[in-house]
C-alpha cells in the first residue's frame, strides 16, 4: 500500500505540473483536482462538471500556514475556527489572491480547506500550491460518496485517477462551509 501511495503521489504531482487533471480521494469525498494557480487547467475543471463560470470553486492545502499565502490578511479568527473543527471545514475567506481568479467568487472571497486526510495532505505537501478540490460529478448530479459512485464520464474526462483508496466504501460526507469576514463574523453556509 505504501509503494501505491507513493507511486500516485509522484505521478500525481507530475499530472498538476503539467497543467493537468487529476480524480484523488480527499478528506471528504473524492475530488476532481488541479493546480489552483493554472486558469488552464481551472477552465478544464469547469467544462469536465460543466459547472457555470461563476460559481466557485474550493481549494486545498495541507496547513493553516499556507493559508496567509492565499488570502489578503485573514481574519484571525479562522485560524481558530480550523484548530478546533473536529469535521472537515471550508471557511470561505475575503479576498483571494496568488490564485487563478476564476476560483474567486464576484466579491474576490476564496474558499479554503486544510486537510489531515493522509494522501490529499501529503499531495498539497509535495506540489507546494493549493489544490482545486471540487466534487467528482457534473454540476446538478448527486456528489459521488466514494469512489465506486463516480460516472465513467468523470473518470474518462481527468488526466490520471489516484489509486490509492479507491477500494475504500465508506461514505464520507461533504465538508461544513462558513463564510468569515474582516470584522470576524461568522456565517454558516453550510453545517
């Protein structure tokens, strides 16, 4: 299993250099991913979910400390909010940047989740940028719960499927969201 997870890290990483597709389990549900900096490869994840333009999308990292790097002076309170979540948590940040900006919603916010899920943290570690980390379904379709549940139209569209834990069944849901803005407020948008 370790070579496994190995050998998809590198080809992983390799497949995001090269502006391209990847399908990866996450700490939630499995992902369609790509480097979060490429408006290339972000325009590609839209057309695979044929999602509309407009609609954001989130993006991964594998520690808070990253987040400063992403987000224009967040709100300090996040950093908390991270720390004590006992779930996996997307906290919807003002002011996106160093980021494609077709991830960043009308109001410049961005959409940010750490992750402690072994492979996708390790991934985010080796390829040193954020990763898009959006569900593994068209737009309007049901998210898939694990890896069996993804379309072939999915798996056909991405440049390379992780291998590791696609024989993982267990149905995982998808992230809380909350949005955090500069004076600190908290609006849940999704629990």
């Amino acid at each position: 299993m370790a070579e496994v997870f190995e050998d998809d890290l590198r080809a992983a990483c390799e497949v995001l250099g090269k502006g391209g597709i990847i399908l990866y389990p996450t700490d939630t549900i499995w992902g369609i991913g790509c480097d979060a900096t490429n408006d290339d490869a972000v325009r590609r994840v839209f057309d695979i979910k044929r999602r509309a333009d407009g609609k954001a999308l989130i993006v991964m990292v594998d520690s808070p400390v990253k987040i400063d790097f992403y987000v224009d002076a967040p709100p300090p309170v996040a950093f908390d909010l991270v720390e004590v979540s006992e779930k996996p948590l997307t906290i919807v940040y003002p002011r996106g940047r160093n980021l494609s900006p077709l991830l960043l919603a009308e109001d410049g916010s961005v959409g940010i989740r750490v992750t402690s899920e072994s492979f996708s943290q390790a991934l985010c570690r080796r390829y040193r940028k954020a990763i898009v980390s959006t569900s593994a379904n068209i737009s309007g379709e049901k998210a898939p719960v694990n890896y069996n549940g993804i379309s072939d139209e999915i798996k056909a569209a991405v440049d390379y499927i992780v291998a590791y834990r696609q024989d993982d069944v267990s149905e995982p849901s998808a992230s809380s969201v909350i949005k955090v803005d500069d004076g600190g407020v908290i609006k849940i948008l999704r629990p």
